[in-house]
C-alpha cells in the first residue's frame, strides 16, 4: 500500500512513517526474508566530477584504479548469483560505486545474462542520467531493467554545475523525460523510474514543485524522492547534514553484498567510497577465492558485525562508529531497557 501512495507524500511526513513503530515492525519482518543485493563496481569511469563523491580526491591521491571490472570477476558474480537463486534466494543486481555504469561498454550483455539466470532477479540501474539518450533508453526498456533511478540532485542549472561538476542539467532533463515516454509507449509497468534530489539545502520542501511536476509525466510506480547528505562511512567529510539523536544498528551486513572493482567484497555500500584503500574490519574477502552463499551461515563475519552493533560496541568497527548512512533507513531494532542489558548482553534487540 505504502509504496502505492508513498510518492504523494511529502519528505516529512514520509520520514514520520518511516520511523513509526509499525512501519518499523514491518521493515523487522521483512529482514527474514530480504532480497540480496548484489552491489558491483562495473567501472570507475565517470563522466562527473560530483561533489559528494570522493574519487577526484582519491584520483589526486592515486588511491583509485580507473577502468573496468575484469570479466573473470564478472563471470565469478554470475556463477554466485546463480547459486543463491538455486537456493532459493531473491536477488536484486545493482551496479554501484564510483562510476558511472552507462560508461561500462559490456552493461547491457551483463543485465541480458542475469535475466538469463532468472527473470525475478531485479536489475536496479543507478545513473547520473548523461548518456539515457533515446537508444540507451530503449535498450534499457526492451532488456527488462526493473528500476532506474536518475540522480538528478539540483532542480536548476546553476545547482546543478556547482553540484555535478557538468553543464548538462537540460540534457539530462530532457533524457528523463524521454525514458518515460519510452516506457510508457512500451505498455510495460517496468522499468520503475526514480528521480533522485540531494537535500544540501537541509530543506527537502525546496524540491516539492518540481516534485509535482514530474509526478504530472509519471505513471504506475514511480517515484521522486529527496536524499539527504550522508558521509559514507565518514570517507565523505562534508556529509554531516544527516543527524538523528540516536545510533542503531545497520542492517546492510544482513543482505549486501558490495563488490569493488577489483572483487574484494564488502558488507554495505558506503566502502566503495574508499577506493584501493582496504578496510580491514568491514573486508570479507576477494570474490576470486571466497564462497559468498557460506558468508550468509549463522557464524560469519557479517552476522558479528551486527552483533556488536547491537552491544553498541563499535571498537573493532571504527568506520561504522563514523557512518551516518545506514540513518537513511529505518531503525529495525528495538532498545532493551536499561535495566535488562545485562540480562541480554546487548543494547538492541
């Protein structure tokens, strides 16, 4: 029902229902049986200089590779998704990281064999939006692709340089709006299209015209949303903007797996924001040489560090002590009163 009406909600009144006890409730529930996320670093090929992304200063300071993923690491994730949806597992693939995916020249062979695998396997493109002309879109539509969402960020010009980096904010207007009319032509209720703004205003009600607008060109599920600034895993020092008055656990270890562009895996996306620089406790191995289903069994590394989180104990998680990012959703977990902690050796449960 939410997800019916949820874009004919404000920004406010959508965080209000996010952090409700039901909602809340509903979000837990849904944890025993969360889709995968397979998080893959297709490239760190990037027609932007965005200002919320580290890689020009990991470029600068040599700390970031500049291609393509090899395909031997392709064909390993291909080999491990098909093992989790032989499982039984429900999967979704998004390519993430510090690129843009529409520079990835084997994209739309990849999306073609992962619908191979299963047509339930989601594919949920992330796109700044500047290469969606009208063949990319078709493209897009005839292979299946279940959601693309378009980080747009600003709602002028002017914001939108400052904050991309690129003087193409009405090129990339004029691509939304032809994906949609692509789509809409197509009888298809797929791909769903998500329009992304960046709250750096700390005022989400700034984008709430242009919202209406695009809900007038939208159909079925589509959706315009305000993101706030988030300092992934405090690699990005300027995203302090989202503040909440308490820390809860993350759920992403529970069902992420993100992959940078060498294969080395870890358990939340936030990590892609290092670049070549390890993370000695959040890594989980290369992808090359580690089965991904065994990372899912009751003692591994991703359930400890839910765990700890839930003790409140982040000594040995230093990154997740900084992040902020993990507030974008809701908190699953409920706090133990005081005088039972001891009890169940944890603050959350």
């Amino acid at each position: 029902m939410l997800k019916r009406i949820r874009k004919f909600l404000s920004p406010n009144l959508k965080k209000r229902i996010m952090h409700s006890l039901p909602y809340r409730v509903l979000e837990r529930l849904k944890l025993k049986n969360h889709k995968i996320n397979f998080s893959c670093e297709l490239t760190t090929k990037c027609n932007a200089i965005c200002n919320m992304c580290t890689r020009k200063s990991l470029i600068k300071n040599k700390n970031l590779y500049i291609g393509d993923m090899d395909k031997e690491i392709i064909n390993k994730i291909l080999q491990e998704m098909k093992k989790f949806h032989e499982n039984g597992k429900r999967l979704y693939f998004s390519p993430m990281g510090l690129g843009e995916p529409l520079l990835f020249i084997g994209l739309f062979d990849l999306f073609k064999k992962i619908k191979n695998i299963s047509k339930k396997i989601e594919i949920v493109l992330v796109t700044n939006g500047i290469l969606l002309n009208k063949e990319t879109s078709k493209k897009l539509v005839s292979l299946g692709v279940d959601e693309i969402i378009i980080s747009l960020n600003a709602n002028n010009p002017k914001d939108y340089e400052k904050i991309i980096g690129v003087n193409v904010y009405e090129k990339v207007i004029e691509n939304i709006k032809e994906l949609i009319k692509i789509r809409n032509q197509s009888n298809k209720k797929i791909p769903r299209i998500y329009i992304q703004y960046l709250d750096y205003k700390n005022n989400p009600n700034f984008f709430k015209q242009d919202i209406k607008n695009w809900l007038k060109l939208m159909k079925y599920n589509d959706k315009c949303f305000v993101h706030s600034i988030a300092n992934q895993a405090g690699f990005y020092f300027q995203g302090n903007k989202l503040k909440q008055s308490q820390s809860y656990p993350c759920t992403q270890p529970l069902w992420r797996i993100a992959i940078k562009i060498n294969g080395d895996i870890y358990p939340c996306d936030p990590c892609f924001y290092s670049g070549k620089e390890k993370i000695p406790s959040l890594y989980l191995g290369n992808i090359l040489t580690t089965d991904l289903y065994k990372q899912f069994s009751k003692n591994s590394k991703r359930l400890s560090i839910v765990e700890d989180m839930k003790k409140n104990n982040y000594s040995k998680l230093p990154n997740c002590k900084k992040c902020n990012t993990y507030k974008l959703a809701s908190n699953n977990f409920f706090k133990i009163p005081k005088f039972l902690r001891g009890i169940f050796g944890k603050k959350w449960l």
